[in-house]
C-alpha cells in the first residue's frame, strides 16, 4: 500500500492509497474538491455510466456528477431509490435492474454509488449480479461510508431476520471520499460514522485511539484537516486487512468489533430507527465488557473506549429488545451472524488493546454483559 501525506489546509487537498488485491487493486481517493476530482484518475471505461442516489443526495451532489462523467461516457443516466435503511431490500434493488434494463445498458456500463452506506452496498451487488458482473466506483457522501463501507468490496442487502445476510464480494474499481459532501451531513450521521472510525483503535491501532481522544471536537466541528486524517488512515488500516484477507477466511472479522451486538440491535429494533454506527457504538462497548469478562483486558481499557464513544455523542448502551427476556432475544437474533458456525455464535474481542481475536463465549457470560450494558 502505497500513499501520499495531505498538504495544509486546501480546498484541493488530496490523498491517494491502493488497497493491494492484485488485478483487483484500485485507488481511493480523498479530495475535498467534489467530482471534478474524479478527472483526476483515469475512470472505467464504458458503453455508459449509471448514477446510483438517492431522494436526499440526488438533489445535493447529482448533477455536478451527471456534467463530470458526461464528459467520459456516451450516455449518462440515474436512478434515484428511497432513503433509508429499511429500504436496503429486494424490492429497492430491483430498481437499479429495471433502470439498466429499461436503458438498455450493456455489460460495458459502470455504475457509480453516489450515497451513503446504503447506496453503496446496494449498488455494488446490483453491479455485482448485472449481466453476472460489471464495474461500479464508490463515491461515498457519509462519513461512515468514507471510512469503511465503499472500501473492501462486501455490497449486499438485508433480510427481515437479519442484517447484510444476502450479498457478494464485488470489488469497486475506484473510491473517491469527496470530504465536502460531509459539510451537509446531518449531525447524527457524522457520529455514526466516528463509531467505525473508533472501532480500528481497539482493533489495530491505539495510536488512532489516542489521536481521537485529542480531535474528537475537532472531528465533531467538521475540520477538514482532522476529517481528512481520520478518513485517511481508517482507509489505510482497512486496505492492510482487506488486502491480506479479502474474502474474511480470518482476519477481516476484526472489522466487525461491535457488529455482532450491533446487528441485533438494528435488526431488533427495526432497520432504520438505530443507525448502523450507533448499534456499532453500543455493540463495542458490550464487545469490550465481554473481553473483561472473559480476562482478557482490563477495566480501564472498557473505561476509556466507553468514555471517547460517549464524546463522540453515541450510545454506551444497548436498547431493551425484550421486556421480558431481553438477554434471549439478543442471542436468538446474533445466531443469525455471518461469523457464527454451526449456531455458535462467535465474537470479536479485545485481547490486549489494538488486538483482537475471534471467540466464542459461553451463553451466560454474554447474558450477564447484555443485562449489565442494555438501558432498561
Ligand atoms: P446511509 O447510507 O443510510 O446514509 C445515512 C443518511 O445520510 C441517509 O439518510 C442519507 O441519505 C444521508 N446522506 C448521505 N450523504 C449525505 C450528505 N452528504 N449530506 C446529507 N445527507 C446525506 O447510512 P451510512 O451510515 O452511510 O451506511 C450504513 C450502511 O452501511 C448500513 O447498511 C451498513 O450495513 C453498511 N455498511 C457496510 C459496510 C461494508 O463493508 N460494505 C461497512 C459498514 C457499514
Ligand atoms: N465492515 C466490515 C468489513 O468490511 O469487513
């Protein structure tokens, strides 16, 4: 992995990293000069592009793209879907195939995910099944987004019983991280995607978790330089690890610290009313107070990750799923995990501060952390 140091504050700063996958590899991006930073890097060729938004980024952030990639492709058209995680399903992916079939696109069109996390792993498996397989570049307007999901080529949907369970590995052939597009990002959402920046502290880098400790107000303020080395080395430290595991024969589970609580928590309450950042958030701490549990790191380390999750402005606590058998519903919707084996379910956990570990842990240990660590 190669990359470049930003330069002081500029509207043009950039940044460039490879995430290393042979034939696969392609360029991030990070610039904060919207699209046109696109004419920066050679962009797929194609027959034509798609514009993937949606009702809230559409308007925003469309058609300064549409006149950008206009200049590259012969024809440029879009699909606009409904905002929402709830409507990350069959039916809103369905209207990504009926816009490339109704335009008549061939297996030379590239789609381009302008949006969050949603959009973008909706629009990576569309373009991961269209025709068995076509190009698609990441444009990601979250912070979230930004920093994990347009990068690493997981894309997929949900299912009612349970979060991302339908999907592929489809890599994008470029990401661009425009840090302007944050500046319209509602509060709530930009604490969201600190939860997955906070997450690589605990799992690879405690320097990272320090560095946050000291910016965090500046992150909240929306100062470019902080966002722009935040999003820079969460995208180092994700291309290190999707690069020596892309398809997570092992490793790449570390990136789902929190996950396994989480997805329970998004999925129990309903998609849409916790934000996937937040239900990360809450699933850390509890992740945390599982490894405490279970020896292997101490309390002050808990402490100190609950206490930057709370600056951040995110939850420290889980949400009460069950009133009366809380701790059982949790369990019965974290059986269904991609890194459960034959109904085990399996956890990453700390096991000594920037390391973590795959586990499983006994039913009545993580009961006892769920009830210690869910609001009632
Ligand atoms: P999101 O895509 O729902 O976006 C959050 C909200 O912000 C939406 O309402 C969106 O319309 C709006 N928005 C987006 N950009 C905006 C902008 N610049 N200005 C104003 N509003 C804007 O949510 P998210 O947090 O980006 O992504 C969460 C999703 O990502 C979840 O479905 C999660 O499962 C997935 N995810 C995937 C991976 C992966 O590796 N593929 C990793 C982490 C998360
Ligand atoms: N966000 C988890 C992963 O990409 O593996």
């Amino acid at each position: 992995m190669d990359s470049v140091s930003l330069p002081p504050s500029s509207q043009a700063m950039s940044a460039s990293l490879t995430i290393p996958l042979g034939e696969r590899s392609y360029p991030i991006l990070i610039s904060a000069a919207g699209p046109s930073a696109l004419l920066q890097q050679p962009l797929p060729k194609g027959t034509a592009a798609l514009i993937v938004s949606n009702t809230t980024v559409a308007p925003l952030y469309a058609p300064a793209l549409q006149q950008v990639l206009a200049g590259h492709y012969p024809q440029v058209h879009s699909v606009t879907l409904p905002d929402g995680e709830e409507h990350k399903n069959w039916q809103t992916l369905n209207l990504i195939f009926d816009a490339l079939l109704r335009h008549g696109c061939d297996r030379k069109v590239v789609l381009y995910a302008l949006g969050g996390g949603v959009v973008g792993d909706m629009t990576g498996f569309a373009a991961a099944c269209y025709m068995r397989g076509v190009a698609f570049v990441q444009l990601p307007t979250t912070l979230l987004a930004q920093v994990d999901s347009s990068v690493g080529g997981k894309t997929g949907i949900n299912h009612p019983l349970g979060k991302n369970m339908v999907g592929a590995f489809h890599q994008p052939q470029l990401v661009l991280c425009d840090l302007s597009a944050l500046d319209t990002l509602p509060a709530r959402e930009l604490a969201a995607g600190m939860a997955e920046i906070i997450k690589y502290g605990p799992i690879a880098d405690m320097q990272l978790l320090a560095w946050l400790e000291q910016h965090m107000d500046a992150l909240l303020a929306r100062d470019r330089q902080a966002l722009a080395h935040a999003v820079k080395r969460s995208c180092e430290i994700k291309a290190q690890v999707v690069g020596a595991d892309e398809r997570e024969a092992g490793l790449r589970a570390i990136l789902n610290f929190g996950h396994t609580f989480g997805h329970a928590i998004e999925a129990g309450m309903g998609y849409g009313q916790w934000l996937h950042g937040e239900g990360v958030a809450a699933g850390m701490v509890m992740a945390a107070e599982l490894s405490q549990r279970l020896g292997l790191v101490e309390a002050a380390f808990v402490q100190r990750l609950r206490a930057l999750i709370a600056r951040a402005g995110l939850p420290v606590r889980g949400p009460v799923l069950d009133a009366t058998d809380n701790a059982g519903r949790y369990l019965e919707l974290m059986r269904v995990d991609k890194k459960a084996e034959a109904g085990a379910i399996r956890f990453v956990l700390i096991d000594q501060p920037g390391r973590a570990v795959l586990r499983a842990a006994p039913d009545a240990l993580v009961r006892e952390v769920i009830d210690a660590c869910c609001a009632p």
